[in-house]
C-alpha cells in the first residue's frame, strides 16, 4: 500500500510495548502520529525514541473527561483533523481472581480504563473523525472477551474486554453509514509488560493487525473482531 499523506492517527498508552510497535508503523505508512500516555516524563522519553518528523507526544489519561477534552482541543487546533484512533491502553489481567472472588472495586478500575476509556475517546473524537472521508477506529481487545472463552477467570480483564467487543458493535452501527469503520482487534499474545517474556509474538508481531484493520478500506468490514488479520468470533 502506497504511504498515507497527510492523515492523523491518535494512539491511547502507546509510550511502550504494543502500542508503540502501532505509533512505529503508523509512521511508516506516512501518518501524522499522537503518542499518548498518562506519564509525561515515560512519553517524553519514547517520543525521543522515534523520528522527529511526523511524531508528536501528548499526555493522555483515558480515565478523565477533563484530559480527553484537552486532547481533542489539541488535535483540533493543531491538525484539525482524526483520521485513525487506537484505543490501545488497557490494563490488569488479573490471573490472581475469579469470578466468585474479584475485588469488584478493582474490577471497576479495570472497566474504567479498558472500557469507559474507549467510550470516552470515541464521544470524545468522533465529531472531529465525521469531518472527513477516511476514517478507523480500532479497539484493542483480546480472545479473553470472547464469549466462547469466558471461564471465569482474569474476571475483570475478560469482562472489560467482552463489554470492549459489545461497544465495538454498537458504535459501529451508530456510525454507519458515515465511512468509519469500527472494530475491535485481539493482537494475541504478546511480549510485553502485561503479556510476560515468555509470549510468543514480539510487539511489532501484535501490532501487524491493529495497523492493518486501521488500513482498511472503505469497503472494509465494520462492527467486526479479527486476530491475525482474519475475522473471528466475538
């Protein structure tokens, strides 16, 4: 595929692991990248990591309406545009609990950033996203979510990323019709802080699909869950 010119992408947690390798390729396919993270000074520091044309760094926490809300009147100032969004930050696979002994106000932490998070980036940006003609938002989620595995286990984990799936469906039927595309990607399992050194995908590896489901065209699938560029069930 040619280079993309001209286009913004904005990725959520991307100042390490997956969602670093995705700012990475964004880059490559000639996208304008956001590199986002709660923490300035870890930001900063990946920002520096990358070249200096076409990446930008702005701190981000997908918890709070107010840093959203200053990052869309950012985006809006500086490029005027959202042509790609990663929701990429998610925390907390809580191997340690289950279903019967979770600690529900963990579990709400969860929630709050594997699924309000999103949410709430997507009311956030998709007002700017329906001012053009290319349009992607990709959910990162995980096989974890998916119905026909739930078993009771990474309880909180698995039912933000199941609620993640559902939203993934809903706004993308809110929005058809407008040329976004919205989908939720499971980037498999991956060498990373939460995915642990024995993983048998490298981070570039788990970030192949997300970039290719924000590369679709506008002929693509929408409301759809893939993993290694293929679809699967939710």
């Amino acid at each position: 595929m040619k280079p993309i010119k001209n286009k913004v992408a904005l990725v959520t947690g991307s100042n390490r692991g997956i969602g670093f390798a995705v700012v990475k390729s964004l880059l490559e396919e000639g996208f304008s990248v956001i590199l986002t993270s709660r923490n300035s000074r870890q930001g900063k520091k990946a920002l520096s990591a990358l070249p200096k044309e076409n990446a930008y760094y702005h701190p981000l926490d997908v918890t709070s309406d107010q840093s959203a809300t200053t990052l869309y009147e950012h985006v809006s100032q500086k490029f005027g545009r959202l042509d790609v969004l990663i929701n990429n930050a998610g925390i907390n696979y809580d191997t340690w609990q289950n279903a019967m002994t979770a600690d529900l106000s963990e579990v709400e932490q969860t929630l709050d950033t594997n699924l309000i998070g999103p949410w709430r980036m997507m009311k956030t940006f998709l007002p700017l996203m329906q001012r053009n003609n290319f349009d992607r938002i990709v959910n990162v989620s995980s096989s974890a979510g998916a119905l026909a595995a739930l078993t009771g286990a990474t309880p909180g984990y698995s039912v933000s990323k199941a609620a993640l799936n559902a939203l993934t469906i809903s706004m993308a039927k809110q929005v058809r019709g407008s040329n976004i595309l919205v989908n939720a990607v499971c980037p498999g399992w991956v060498r990373t802080e939460m995915g642990g050194a024995g993983a048998p995908k490298s981070a570039k590896e788990g970030a192949e699909t997300i970039v290719w489901a924000a590369l679709l065209p506008n002929d693509g699938k929408t409301a759809s869950f893939f993993r290694d560029k293929k679809q699967i069930p939710w």
